[in-house]
C-alpha cells in the first residue's frame, strides 16, 4: 500500500524545523537581539536612566555608587573634598599656574605614567609616588584616574611644591659640571638600583664613588650625597648633592 504522498511533506517540514529550531539556540539567527535599556549622555550603556554616571561640565563622569562624599554632585567636588589643600587635582591638558610654573599634564597612560610639561619642560614620571624635580619644582603623581571610556578626560593627583635646595645644595644632572671654590666637580654616574650612588669627579680625583646618605671626604670638600633620582635613560639622570669646604684641624 503506497503512503499518501502529503504524508512525507509533513515529515520534510518537520525535519527542518527542528534543524532551524538546533542552530538558533546556537547562534540565535532567528532571534532578534536586546536592544540595550539606555544610553547616557556619555555613552555608557545601563539597564535603566537612574544608572547613568554623574557627569559634571567637562565631561568627568563617576557611577553613583563610586563617589565616598557625603554629599556628591560630581566627581571633581567628591576629589577636592578627599585630598585637601597639600595637593592638586589636575586633567589632561588642563594648564595651571603652580608655584609661579605653568604646568600642563600632557599625557596619562593606563599603566600609571604621566607626561608633565613645566614652563615648555617635558617630563615623564614612570610611576606613581615617584619624586621628580622638574624646571624648579618638586613633583610627585599620588594617584592616577583613568578614564577607560574617555581617556581624554583622565585625571592625576600631584603633590607640587617649590624645590628649594637648603644651603650648600646643588643639583647636578648627569655630564654636569660646576665650578666649586675654585674646583672642577663632575657628575659622571647615577646608580639605578640599591643601594643607591654616584660617581663623581673631584678635581683629579675621578669616578670617587659616594652612596646615598653617606659622606665622603675628598680634596679639602667634605661631600654629602642627599638624593638620587635615577632614570632609565642614564643621561637623564640626577642628584642632589652637599658639597663644603671640610674644616681642617689645627694640630
């Protein structure tokens, strides 16, 4: 008995039904997608308008739930509020007027350096609570605040200050020399990793080796190495250093 031919359509049917039915749970080709819930003035995407980041005018934006202010309008209100009067707060290619400087934050990366230029100086400071004396100031970055959705609007923390060498200071950059009570001294070498020195050319007395926090008695100079400042770049390296006349002791 032959079967009826409609008979073999339905079971035809079926069978790619059920294969359309397989490959969208897969690949929900057949399945329009979510749309999502809202998109902020910013262009963060959230499930609902009352989850939208906090943006203040410059478009400085921080999720509700992030700010640690008692009262919180906008990100750089809660910042001010938390790291006070002995620090700034400063934005990308924002330039202020600091310690009788402009200075300008040019770049901020995500691994923590920043770009500072003071007064047309450049400067990358690597890493964060690093100390480097830049055209006459002291600068130190305290923390970063990375923008991932706009790097544009990143910001960093600074202690600022004036460097003010106490008396018989000097700074010396690597290569430099000075003229010292008559006295030829030179900076040939700054270490880069502890403990930390210089070598230092007295005269001819050459490449005398001085460490950090120690003194060192050479050619009538009594020589005090107060700081480094080591850089990856060697020539760009620098130190502070105390130099004076040593007394002489009447026999």
């Amino acid at each position: 008995m032959k079967k009826k031919w409609w008979r073999n359509w339905i079971v035809i049917i079926s069978l790619i039904a059920a294969v359309l039915t397989i490959t969208n749970s897969f690949y929900g080709w057949l399945t329009p997608k979510e749309k999502p819930g809202f998109i902020c003035p910013d262009g963060t995407i959230v499930s609902e308008p009352e989850k939208c980041p906090i943006c203040n005018e410059d478009g400085t934006c921080q999720e509700k739930e992030s700010c640690d202010c008692i009262d919180c309008k906008t990100q750089i209100e809660c910042l001010i509020q938390r790291i006070g009067n002995e620090k700034y707060l400063l934005m990308l290619d924002d330039r202020k007027r600091i310690e009788g400087e402009y200075i300008t934050i040019r770049e901020i990366t995500k691994e923590g350096s920043v770009t500072v230029e003071v007064s047309g100086v450049l400067w990358e400071i690597p890493s964060t609570k690093q100390e480097e004396i830049i055209d006459g100031l002291k600068v130190t970055t305290q923390e970063i605040i990375y923008n991932y959705l706009r790097p544009q609007s990143s910001m960093v923390i600074a202690k600022i200050e004036k460097y003010e060498p106490e008396e018989n200071e000097y700074l010396f950059n690597v290569n430099e020399y000075k003229i010292i009570e008559n006295t030829k001294l030179r900076l040939n070498k700054v270490s880069v990793s502890k403990p930390y020195y210089i070598l230092l050319d007295v005269g001819d007395e050459l490449d005398e080796k001085i460490e950090e926090g120690r003194e060192a008695r050479i050619k009538g100079f009594k020589i005090e190495l107060i700081k480094t400042y080591p850089r990856e770049k060697s020539s760009e390296s620098y130190a502070v250093i105390k130099i004076e006349k040593a007394q002489t002791q009447n026999l």
